[in-house]
C-alpha cells in the first residue's frame, strides 16, 4: 500500500486506545481519526468517556494501550465548557485576547470579526453574555491559526437561537481555514446537521459514521432510546440571514447586545 500523503493523513490518529483509572477502564480499545477539513462529533451520555478521550487524543492522558498519532507541527485551538471571569478583573475583551498570545490590536478586530463579535472589542470581559465569552473563546482559538480546533460542548449557556447560529458558524471556520473540529456535545438535534461524522461513545465506540445512519444505528437507539433519538434526529438548519450576539436578525446597524447569545 503506498505510504499516506500529508494532504490526506489524519490530523490526529487515535488506534485501540485504553485508558484506565485505577481498576475502571474508562476508555476500551477506542479509535479515532480526525482529518483536516471535517467535523466529528462525540456524543455520548455523561460519564461515557467523552472529555478522556479528547485529552488522550490531545497527549494529556497516558495510555494503558494503544497509540495516537499527530500531525507534524500541528496546532491545536481549543474552546472548553467552562470558563469563569472573576468580576474584579478589569480586562477587555481585546486584551484577554492577546494574553499568552502573539497578537496585535487588528489581530484581535480580524478574530472577532470572523465569529461575528467585533463590537465586544472593549468590552469588559467580566460584562459580556454567556454566548458572547464563547464566541470570544472561539476568536481567542482562531488566533492561533489551528490546524484542528476543539471545542467542548461548545453550546453550554447559549440559548437555542445562538446555538443554532453558532453550530453554522463553526462550520463557515472550517470552510474558510479548512481545519479539522472535534466537536464534543449534548446538542444532538443542532450538532448533527452541522458534522461530517459522529462517534457515540460509551467507554468503546458504539456505533459511527455519518449523522443521518448513527441516527438509526441499533446501539445509538438503545443507549439514548427510541423516543429521544426520533426528538433529535438529524436536523438542517437553512436560513438566509444572520443572528446578532443577542439572537435578533442583524440589519448591520443594530446597537451592541446585551442579551445572551
């Protein structure tokens, strides 16, 4: 077989990965590949060994068995779930931004545009909405250049509207910088329409593949059941026009936001 190019060699390639905490193995011979240019989602239920297997593909976790592989010189950009502002802090947007981070001013302007935040610039970070910080976690990563972003769930505290706008806007970052996601979350009904492949996880890999066949695969339907597997089937999300930070259809003129999205 004719050895990979680098075009099409897996940004990360994880094989067989074990990962045990004391006597409970949390992850059992899992496999994942992430390619540059697509989205893979991980879905599973709490406890299932969602996060271990972003920090173990990441070289975070040491493996009982098996192996994972990375891209040379890849850049890694990575959103978590939670991030907490202390209220005292007097920091911008824009600073926190540069912090730890080779940055200018433009820089920042270019990254906030680009999640479609530019007017929280100056704003004090600690006043900013929920879906506001996400999306300033999300510029901050951009600024890195990534080879592969990483987001974890990264919907947790945006309301539907900003969900559904933020889900199309990560795909838009992928198109335009053609780096590979791994996304990881809950948000089945918005996540599936805006991924290539899924991987649902319970300690191994239950079923994977593209949405719209995990969606009916037979250990999918058993480990969220029937009813809530139909509720969130996969979902297209169309529309013709853009949301503002505060989720109302942007005119271009609209005022900064105060509400969360």
């Amino acid at each position: 077989m004719a050895p990979m190019s680098a075009r099409t060699r897996p940004l990360i390639d994880v094989r067989a990965a074990t990962v045990c905490h004391g006597t409970a193995v949390v992850l059992d011979r899992v496999d994942l590949t992430i390619g540059r240019g697509e989205i893979v989602t991980l879905i599973g239920p709490n406890g299932s060994g969602k996060s271990t297997l972003v920090r173990a593909a990441l070289g975070l976790v040491p493996l009982a068995a098996g192996a994972v592989d990375t891209a040379s010189s890849i850049r890694i950009g990575y959103v978590p779930q939670h991030f907490s502002v202390d209220s005292t802090l007097p920091i911008t947007v824009g600073r926190f931004l540069q912090l730890g981070v080779s940055a200018t001013d433009a820089d920042c302007l270019q990254a906030l545009t680009t999640v479609r935040a530019a007017r929280i610039q100056d704003a004090p970070l600690h006043r900013i909405s929920g879906g506001e910080i996400k999306r300033a976690l999300l510029a901050r990563a951009l600024l890195r250049k990534p080879d592969l972003l990483v987001l974890d769930e990264p919907s947790a505290g945006v309301d539907v509207t900003g969900q559904a706008e933020l889900y199309d806007l990560i795909v838009k970052i992928r198109d335009q910088q053609n780096c590979g996601v791994l996304l990881v979350s809950h948000d089945l009904h918005l996540v599936m329409a805006a991924t290539d492949r899924v991987v649902c996880l319970n300690h191994h890999v239950c079923c994977a593949g593209r949405p719209d066949a995990v969606a009916q695969h037979p250990e999918y339907l058993n480990l969220f059941g029937a009813q809530l597997a139909r509720r969130i089937a996969v979902y297209t999300h169309h529309h013709d026009h853009q949301h503002d930070l505060a989720g109302k259809i942007d005119s271009g003129n609209a005022p900064p936001p105060t509400a969360d999205g």
